[in-house]
C-alpha cells in the first residue's frame, strides 16, 4: 500500500504549500518510502484525513490526537525557528493592527471568534488562557463566533471586522510572517498564551514499525546537510523531534481543568 502526506494545516499559500511537499519528497527519498503528496484543503473535515488508512505523514493536532481516539502512530514534531528549541508553539491572540485594541483586556465586552473544538491553539488553549479572567456568572465578551475553522479564517474575520480578536497558532504565525509579510502587517499580537506540543506528523495505525522509523529517521536528519537545512529554513524550522502521546497529556489535563470550572467555549 503506498502511502499519502498532507500538510494542510500549514499550507499557509500556494509557496508554503509546494515547500511542504518538497520536504515531504525529501523524506520519501531519504526514507525510501514512497510518499504521494495529496490536497486536502478546508472545508473538508480533518477527522477524514485523520482516519485515512494509508496516511504516512500528515499533521494532527496535539489534543484530537491525545483525546479523539484515531490511533494514530507518532512520527515527529516540527520544531519552530521562533521557540527554545523544543517542539513547542503557542497561541499568539490577535487584533487588527490599525485597531484600537492593545491589550487583551481592551477587547473585552466585545466579539471573539474560534476555530473548532478540537483544535488546540484555535480553541482549547484560547478558553484555558481566559480561564483566569472569567468571574462566576459573567462572560468576558459580548458574543463568542465559532466555526471558523482555520487560521485563514481567523485572519479574514479579524481583518474585515466579524471579530474584534482571534487565536492564531504561533506557527502558522511564523509562516505568514516569512511568506505572507503584506497580511502579517495588518495584525497585531496582543498576548500569547503558555507554550504547549507542537502539532505532529502521524501515521495510520496500520503502518509497520520498520516504515515508522524510516520516515522518523529522515525527520530527525534534516538538520545534518545543507539541502535538508534550506528545506527547514524555508518553513521557518530548526529541525524535527521525536514525540510520543504522553507528551500531549497536559493538553487533555487543562481542557479538563475547564470543563471543571463551567468554562466550556470562550466567551
């Protein structure tokens, strides 16, 4: 069975986009396992992706992975240019940069948007960020948008006024910083939340060990040759690194944390 990669959620354009699959040839050449680089670009469902029986390498994020019961294999997490050096993101809350809002407190009473439930930074990190600043009874904003799906739109609703703030992952942040610099200039960040797992390229569960560690092998060496090293510098990348579910148990710990408190969806 041949395998398929996607890198949907970090097609930031069409050049990121052709970026990731360049990487993603490089792996199947290092790995010697044949990798066919296929579209799967919103609306269509994440879980579909997530349950394909022949992924080899796609991208989950790090709470449907811990918590949504596809099984997948993990393989290794991108490690940002931007952090410490550990496979770590954020959530970065953004405004329009030509707004009024400087702080997240400005923007309480006013319209906040979301991703998807099952999304770390666009939805779970936003409501445990907020947690702190919610009294018993009385929402910080005056409505809660959801649905919006992806980061790109995040970005349109802010800019065109649907929302006043929104999360933005930290990483699709670096991207469009890097290849979109005309769009990053409209928005300003005005906090960025406690850094958590990155999202990680994962595997069908149904893929053999000996497949597993070949792609992780080329993961990991991507950092030691100057061809691998211009692939990682254009994706705004030090390396990859080796993960495992446990890794991600804080994600489910502080989602349950909110649920306890009566916090369900940012608001």
């Amino acid at each position: 069975m041949r395998l398929v990669a996607n890198a949907r959620m970090y097609a930031v354009n069409a050049a990121v986009a052709g970026a990731w699959t360049a990487l993603f040839g490089r792996v199947a050449a290092v790995s010697g396992v044949p990798l066919d680089v296929i579209p799967h670009a919103a609306p269509a469902p994440l879980e579909e992706l997530w349950r394909r029986p022949d992924l080899g390498l796609a991208f989950i994020c790090g709470f449907p992975f811990v918590t949504g019961g596809f099984g997948l294999a993990p393989v290794a997490a991108p490690i940002p240019a931007s952090g410490d050096g550990r496979p770590h993101y954020a959530t970065r809350l953004v405004v329009r940069a030509d707004g009024p809002l400087r702080t997240l407190e400005d923007s309480f009473g006013g319209r906040i948007g979301w991703t998807a439930e099952h999304s770390q930074s666009g939805f779970q990190a936003l409501r445990t960020h907020l947690l702190p600043h919610v009294d018993k009874g009385r929402t910080l904003f005056a409505e809660s948008v959801g649905g919006l799906q992806t980061p790109r739109r995040v970005i349109d609703a802010v800019l065109s006024g649907v929302i006043d703030i929104g999360p933005l992952d930290s990483f699709y942040h670096d991207l469009l910083l890097a290849h979109e610099p005309d769009t990053a200039a409209r928005l300003r960040v005005v906090v960025t939340t406690a850094p958590r797992p990155m999202p990680l390229l994962a595997a069908s569960p149904s893929v053999d060990a000996a497949t597993l560690a070949a792609l992780r092998s080329a993961l990991l060496g991507f950092a030691e040759d100057d061809a691998g090293r211009a692939l990682l510098a254009s994706l705004q990348l030090t390396g990859f690194a080796a993960v495992d579910a446990g890794d991600y148990a804080i994600l489910r710990d502080k989602a349950e944390a909110a649920d306890r408190a009566g916090y369900r969806q940012p608001g």
